[in-house]
C-alpha cells in the first residue's frame, strides 16, 4: 500500500466507516471511546496518511462515525450517530446526524431525532444537496416495530454566512412494510438518480432491495433468494448497475456449501 494508518485508540473500531473528498480519506470509528465510553470519532487522513483533523463524540454510547456520506458541492461530510440520546429525558438512543466541514472537522449543523430507538443515522448516503437517512428502526405503527424508513433531506447553506439547513422531503416507506425487516439498514444513491435503499432482515433473513426515483417514486423491488441470505447487507450503484452483497447466502454445488 501507498500508506497505511492505524488508531492508537483501543476498541475504537476504526474503519468501520469510510469515505474520500477531494483531498482526504475520512475515517469512522463509532466505538472510540476517547471523550466518552462509545462516543465514537471521526478522523479525516490526508493524501500522505497524516491526520488533517478529528472530531470526538460527545455523548455516551452515541456510536457517532457509524456512517458517512460526502457532500462536495457543500463541502461538507455528514455523519451518523444512531446511539444519540435525543428525547427529552436524554435516556434512551434517537439518533443524529452531523453536518461537517470537509476541510476543518467544524460542526455546522446538527439534526436530531426524539423517537426512541429508531437509529436515526445508521446508514446514509449522498448526491448534490439530497441526504438521505436511514432510520432501520422506526416503527411505522405497533404492528409493524422497527419496519424502518429513509428520510430524504434538502441541504442547503443558509442566508447567514456559515450556516446551513436541512429540510425533510419525503420519507421513503417499503410499499408492504414487514415487521422487524429494518427498511434503510443500507443505502446507496444511484447515479442517474434516486437511491435504492435495503432491509436485509425482511422475510426470514431473506433481504430485499428497493428502487426509487429521484422523485422518491418506487420503481423497483427485488428479494432475495435463500432464507438468512441477508440480501441487500451491501450496496454499491456504478452507472446503470447496482451490485447488491448476500453475506449469508448459501449456495449448494456438489454436494459441498459455499456462503456469500
């Protein structure tokens, strides 16, 4: 390799997420416990390797790095923290996510959710201004716990100098929501537009994968095929294609098994 770093921190586990802008390779690590026990941190590594800056988590247990999505045009990163205490007694996990400066590490925007449990920022992803945040745990009513949902968000910068806002859209629903199935665990923007969004957890463990257009309209619906194949764990969009991980998918040949 050109350059390798490793966290000095332990438990920190560092590289759970990654990200690039133009200049650096952005680093989370949701278990850092640095400021406080799981606070987490993100750190921004140069071309050289060398760190650019850090952020530490400021809450307990907040898993603050668990993902990452880049905004160049705003020259921002946005972060999630899906163990953010944000009700009112400040007790159980909402959720968060933070708006950074790419080039300094500085807060300019945080947006935090009251529900408890939803995991407000566990997965995001980014095109120009829309962020959208998974939110895997959000109940969509008693019947259907933790169903989940993706808020797409507009960020904008503000008419005061430094400042930004981030206005919801939409949320995006799966159009026959299954209990416990996690809609929003995973998400990738697709190029041409849109975002196809996952729950790897729906129907025995076998996954299934959502298409929406930019307009938030769904256009596509895939499942996967084996029981506990976790279809959609992974996600990667590349031109018209979208290339979607089943870790636990078993596949038979000759009478031998092969996972993945």
């Amino acid at each position: 390799p050109t350059w390798s770093w490793q966290s000095r921190t332990a438990l920190g586990v560092c590289g759970a997420a990654l990200a690039t802008t133009k200049t650096n390779v952005i680093v989370g690590c949701p278990y850092s416990s640095t400021s406080a026990q799981w606070a987490g941190r993100v750190v921004a590594l140069d071309q050289a390797g060398a760190v650019a800056w850090e952020v530490q988590g400021d809450m307990q247990g907040g898993g603050m790095g668990t993902s990452l999505a880049v905004m160049p045009e705003l020259n921002l990163v946005a972060v999630g923290s899906p163990g953010y205490r944000g009700g009112i007694s400040k007790q159980m996990a909402t959720g968060a996510v933070l708006l950074l400066n790419a080039s300094t590490g500085a807060e300019v925007l945080r947006s935090v959710s009251k529900a408890v449990k939803e995991q407000f920022g566990k997965a995001l992803t980014a095109q120009g201004s829309t962020l959208w945040v998974g939110v895997p745990g959000s109940n969509i009513s008693r019947i259907f716990p933790a169903a989940g949902r993706v808020d797409e968000m507009l960020v904008q910068r503000s008419s005061v100098a430094g400042q930004h806002m981030m206005i919801r859209r939409r949320s995006l629903k799966a159009a026959l929501p299954e209990p416990f199935s996690n809609f929003g665990l995973t998400l990738v923007a697709i190029p041409a537009g849109g975002v196809a969004v996952a729950s790897p957890t729906t129907a025995e463990e076998r996954g299934s994968v959502h298409v929406f257009s930019a307009g938030g309209v769904q256009q596509g619906h895939h499942h996967g095929q084996g029981v506990h194949g976790r279809f959609g764990a992974a996600l990667v969009a590349s031109g018209t294609t979208l290339l979607v991980g089943a870790p636990k998918e078993s596949v038979q040949e000759d009478k031998s098994v092969h996972d993945g």
